[in-house]
C-alpha cells in the first residue's frame, strides 16, 4: 500500500467513523451512575429535535423524573437507565431509528412513540421482536381499533384517551358558550388533523365550512376568506402549534373576533413563542394529560426541583408509563416477553389518584379529555370537558 | 352573496398580490442567475431563507423586540424596517456571492459539465438548510410583532393593510430598479452582454468573474429583500422555509420564461394569484394541482415560458 492509498483509507475509516458517530447518536445512553446495582434498560421515543421537540423533551422529562425516583429509592437494588430514540415525531424518521431500537436486547419497554405515525411507523419492527409500548401521546384511534386490523396488538398501549374521545370534546369546548354557533375546521391533511375532524363528525358536529390545508402552509388567505364567507363564528384547527400560531394570528389581523380553538397537537407551550399573547388570548385547546401543578403543587414543585425546569405537556402520561416500566422492574421482569405480559396484567393507579390498567388491544380503561385555555401568554387548565 | 363574493375576491386579489411581489423577488434570484450562466441557482432557497433570520435577528437581538413588546410606530418604525430591509439584503447578497465563490467558479472555470454545477448548488442548499437546522434546534423561529397591521381602508371591498401595501409598493419598487440597473448601468450592460454571448463579451474586455459576481449579488440582493417580506407578512420562519417557497418561485421563474426578468415579474404575479384563487374557489388541497396543470399547459403552448428566455427583455 503506497501512502496516497495509505492517507485515502485513513480517510474512508474517519469518515466511517464520523457517521457512525452520527448515526449513534440518535439512540444516545445516558451514562451508568450505579454500577452494583443491576442494570435495566428502557426507552424513550418521540420528538427530540425538529418542529415539534418540544413535546418530545417534556415527554423525556417526565420519563427521567419517574426513574430518578425510582433509582434513589432503589439505590444498590436496581439502576435503570433511558435510551433516547429521536424520531423527530415523523414516520419516515421513525422507520429509520426503530430497526435499531428493536434490535437492542437492551432495552425492555419504550415510553413512547409520542406522536400516532411514527408509532405506525414503528411497530412492525417492535411487534417483530415483542417490544413493550406504552405511549403518553399517540392518540390514533385505528392503532387499537381490533376493526381496523389490530396494527398495534400486542405490543402497543397508551395512557391518554383516543381522538374518538377528543373529537366530539373539542367540538364541545370550542362552542361552549356560543350562542349559535357557526363552526368552521380546518384540518393539516395529517391523519391526525383529518381523523379529528372525522370523528367531531360522528360526535355529531354541524359544521358551517371546512378546509384542509398542507402542513407546510404560511400563507392563509384563502382560507380566511372561506371563513369570513362562512360568517363564522368557532374555527378550529386540528393541527400542530407551529401552523397554528400562524394560522391563529393571521385569523386575528384579519379582523376575526370569534373562538380559536385546537387539540392537543396545538396543546404545546411551544405556541407561546410564536404568537403574542393578545394573539392567543382565549384560545381553547384540549388534551387527554393533566398538568402537574394540577394534581398537586407539591408534585410540580418537586418535579422543578429535580429536572430544574418545569413540567410539561404530557408530563403526568410520561411518569405514569414510566411507573408501569418501572414497577415491573422491580418485581424482578428481566425479559422483553415478561415484560409484556406484566404490562397486560398491570393493575396501579395513576399519579392523577385514578385507576390504571390497560384493555386487551392497549387501550387505558376510564379516562377523560381535559379543557385548556390561554390567557395573559400562559396556558391554563380549566377542566374535564363533560 | 355576491356582494360577499366580490368582497372576497378583492380581498384574495390584494393577499395574492403580496404573495405574488414575495415569488417575483426570489424568482429574480432564479433568473438572474439562469440568464448569465446557464445554470439554476437552487442554494437560492436557503439564499432566502438566510434573510429572513437576518430581519428576525435585527427585529428580536439589535432592537430587543420580544412577543410581548408593543409595535413601533412613526420614523422610528421606519428607521426599524429600513435596517431590516437593509440587513436582509445584504446577508443575502453577500452569501449568494459565497456560493458563487465556492460552490460554483472553480466548476466554471475548469469547464465541468452542466450537471456539476447543479449538484453543487444542490449540496450547497442542503448545507446551508443543515446548517440552520442544527443552530434552531429545527424549530420554528417566531417574529416579535414590530409593526401594527393597520387598515389603510377598503378598495373594492378589499382591506388595505398596511404589510400587504408595502410589500406591493417596495416590490415594485425594487423591480423597476432593478429593470433600470440591467438597462442602464455598465455592470447591468455587462450582464446583458454575457448573457447574449459570452464569448463575444470576453473578447470586448468584459470581466466575465466580475460579472457573474454582480449577478449573484444583485440576484441574492432581491432574494433577501423577499426575505424581509415574508417575516413582515408572516412574522415566522424555520429552517426548511426555503424549500417550499423555493420551489414556488422556481414555477413562477419557469412560468415567465426562466432568464428573463419580466417573466419573473408577470410569473411571480400569476403564481400568487393563482394559488390565492385556486385554494379559495376549489379547496387549499387542490392549490399545487391547479398551479402545476397550468404551468403544464402553458409549456405545451410555450415551452421556454410566457415570455422566453433572454434577460435581454427587461421591461415590465
């Protein structure tokens, strides 16, 4: 090997070294802290980077704040420690960190995915090699729905309820106390956005217009003017909280003075960076997590204490599919099918002091959509919506 | 109703215009470009996308504007969305004539094949939308509000407000300018020549580096402008902002005639109105295939665009 081809392959193996490195840090390992102890491993997967990275990291908040918990009480029993999966809440990204997360025997149980299509996404690699979810966040309803072909039995579960509960919800917040109400919708072309509207509608919502729009949309003029032609009165979108700001202050410049309303994709603090408060004031929003704060003042201010920031969106889901991982653990589940079948079996309570326990095909028993609003740039929870 | 209607159709008029003047800018970019080289500049996307972050930057860090800060109002206003005009101008300009610098003269000089130049600046975008990604954290960038949208009234039943007006002034502005400088001006005479026959401008003493240098920073200085545009309109931007918008003014280029400066001017226009019309009378879904069956049916007619492809043809 003559020294040009010498330099040549020191540069292919630094590179090859550069992109392993890359590629090693989407799935990144928090750092051994207990070496005794026995080691487990579990998972988080949802957004950390991207548009929507703030849902993630509120999420991965809550994970580590229930196994710093758990460790400190565990202390020489057991050291669990979190695998960060990065799927930027997309389905395309998840396909490509899945395989990778399925093939670490590692890892038990993944809290997670966050968002519906990375977690369809998903599945098939976890399904194949029996992983345990349970999701704070995906609330699509087809994942559990045994007619729409059991996509995600047996692995899948979740903590909130689905969007067949926050359709009619939505509707029902966003008109609450408008006397004839002229609702107009828009959806992101996500399925998401669009089985929100699907199941507003079998709620039974009368509709005065409707739109739907690509998620990359900036420039809402036209669908203003259906609005105004519409004369109404309730708009709602059932999208995510960066078009939704957009959308929300382009609405306002228009001279709209009606209700602004969103689900829980809208339902990020992310919103209050991207639109004045007098913009956002009043905007109504639901979801199926519960703050903190609303729970008990002393959890919240526990949690801010340990994490050093405060609690997020789904922060309480988070901690409580943690808990279900964690408890498991503790009484000795040290496989990826043991770990199933304890999930299955599991029987707790929340941290919100309601019963906990999941139906055959993954879906939480019980559970209620929660009501929000904005007001003076701050979101506040105001609610089950009955 | 119909009253409605006209009320309507006034009002998407005056918001697809603003739009429209936004596509011309940045297709200005395109074709300026295409006109002199041959060769299709798609790092202009990010060129625009580098502006926006400018006037957020002059808006948010120079200014100190936060989202709960009151509008600017009077010559303080003015003095503020001058510099932003301004800042996004240049960070444009400058980083266009960058790319030309690394991406595409020494491709140029050695000769290489047409499709070299394309990757590259292919690369180039990609680099650049990286780069951004990874210093926002891939997040949406929200602009303080530093201009109040006044009504400046009602024209056929169309609301006049103050952004959509001034995008529509300053972008004719800035087009006629633009139009008199390659007219007028011995760099805009020396870029027409190049862009008729480079050869024969070489062997006149024209200073072909030079030129293409002013090409890429006239192009990057209106593409910056439409920069500053859309934060006025839209007060966001994000990393991957350039692409769709990219790709929009890029239809409108080739619409027009790419090349050619008035067909960026009357493509641009029809695109923004024809987006604004379409998603309104068919549903917003059906936007991109209104614009793409008529951008079709024109090239079957008119396969180099509506008005050619010569940059020689300036006037609007």
């Amino acid at each position: 090997m003559n020294e040009r081809q010498y330099m040549k392959k020191q540069r292919l193996i630094s590179v090859a070294a550069v992109i392993a490195l890359a590629a090693g840090s989407a799935v990144a390992v928090a750092p051994a802290s207990n070496a005794a102890a026995k080691t487990v491993t579990i998972a988080y997967q949802g957004p950390l980077t991207g548009e929507e990275a703030q849902v993630g990291i509120d999420e991965l908040n809550g994970v580590k704040y229930a196994v710093k918990l758990f460790n400190a009480k565990n202390k020489g029993k057991f050291n669990v420690r979190i695998v960060e999966i990065d799927d930027q809440g997309s389905g395309t990204e998840a396909a490509k960190v899945a395989p990778g997360a399925a093939s670490n025997k590692k890892i038990l149980g993944i809290v997670g995915p966050a968002y519906s299509g990375a977690t369809i996404a998903s599945l098939p690699f976890y399904k194949q090699t029996n992983l345990p979810l349970i999701s704070p966040s995906a609330t699509r309803v087809s994942i559990t729905d045994p007619a729409q072909g059991l996509i995600g039995f047996p692995v899948f579960h979740r903590i909130p309820v689905t969007d067949r509960v926050q359709g009619p919800a939505l509707y029902k917040l966003a008109t609450r106390g408008v006397s004839s109400p002229k609702v107009f919708v828009i959806d992101d072309q996500s399925p998401y956005g669009v089985g929100l509207v699907e199941y507003m509608k079998l709620g039974g919502a009368t509709l005065a217009g409707q739109d739907s729009v690509p998620d990359k949309t900036t420039d809402w003029s036209a669908t203003i003017s259906k609005v105004k032609s519409a004369s109404a009165n309730v708009v709602i979108f059932t999208g995510y909280y960066a078009q939704a700001a957009t959308l929300f202050r382009q609405l306002r410049d228009s001279g709209y003075t009606g209700v602004l309303a969103g689900g829980d994709g809208v339902l990020s603090p992310g919103i209050l960076t991207l639109a004045s408060a007098s913009i956002l004031e009043g905007v109504r929003l639901t979801g199926g997590t519960v703050p903190l704060a609303e729970i008990s003042a002393k959890l919240e201010a526990d949690f801010k204490a340990k994490m050093g920031v405060s609690s997020g969106t789904y922060a309480a889901e988070s901690i409580d599919a943690a808990n279900i991982f964690l408890s498991c653990i503790s009484k000795g589940v040290n496989t990826r099918a043991a770990m199933l079948k304890c999930v299955k079996a599991y029987k707790g309570k929340s941290i919100t002091g309601s019963a906990l326990s999941f139906d055959k095909y993954g879906d939480t028993a019980g559970g209620v959509m929660n009501g929000f609003e904005i007001k003076g740039g701050a979101i506040k929870y105001t609610g089950a919506v009955k | 109703m119909l009253s409605n209607f006209q009320d309507q159709f006034a009002s998407l008029t005056v918001g697809g215009l603003s739009l429209g003047f936004i596509y011309v800018l940045i297709a200005l970019g395109y074709t300026m470009v295409y006109g002199v080289l041959r060769m299709i500049n798609f790092a202009n996307s990010e060129v625009f996308m580098y502006g926006t972050f400018a006037t957020i930057i002059v808006i948010r860090d120079l200014f100190g504007f936060t989202q709960q800060s009151e509008p600017a109002t009077g010559f303080r206003l003015v003095y503020i969305l001058f510099l932003c005009l301004i800042a996004s101008m240049l960070m444009s300009g400058i980083l266009s004539i960058f790319l030309e610098l690394v991406a595409y003269r020494r491709l140029r000089n050695r000769g290489s094949n047409k499709l070299a130049p394309l990757i590259s600046a292919i690369g180039m975008s990609i680099v650049l939308a990286e780069f951004m990604r990874i210093l926002t954290d891939s997040r949406y960038v929200g602009s303080p509000r530093v201009m109040e949208k006044k009504s400046l009234g009602t024209f056929f039943g169309a609301e006049l407000r103050l952004d959509n007006v001034i995008i529509i002034v300053a972008g004719l502005i800035l087009f006629v300018s633009l139009s008199q400088f390659v007219q007028r001006t011995r760099l805009g005479k020396a870029i027409r020549a190049v862009s008729m026959n480079e050869d024969a401008a070489k062997l006149m003493g024209v200073n072909l580096n030079f030129v293409v240098s002013g090409t890429f920073l006239v192009g990057g200085l209106m593409t910056g402008a439409a920069g500053f545009f859309y934060v006025l309109k839209y007060e966001n931007t994000s990393f991957n902002i350039g692409f769709e918008l990219g790709i929009a003014a890029f239809t409108a280029a080739i619409l027009g005639g790419i090349g050619n400066i008035k067909g960026a001017f009357y493509g641009g226009i029809a695109l923004g109105l024809l987006e604004t019309y379409a998603s309104f009378f068919l549903g917003t879904q059906w936007k991109a295939v209104t614009v793409f069956i008529v951008l079709v049916f024109v090239l079957y007619f008119r396969p180099n665009g509506v008005f050619g492809e010569a940059i020689t043809q300036t006037r609007a």
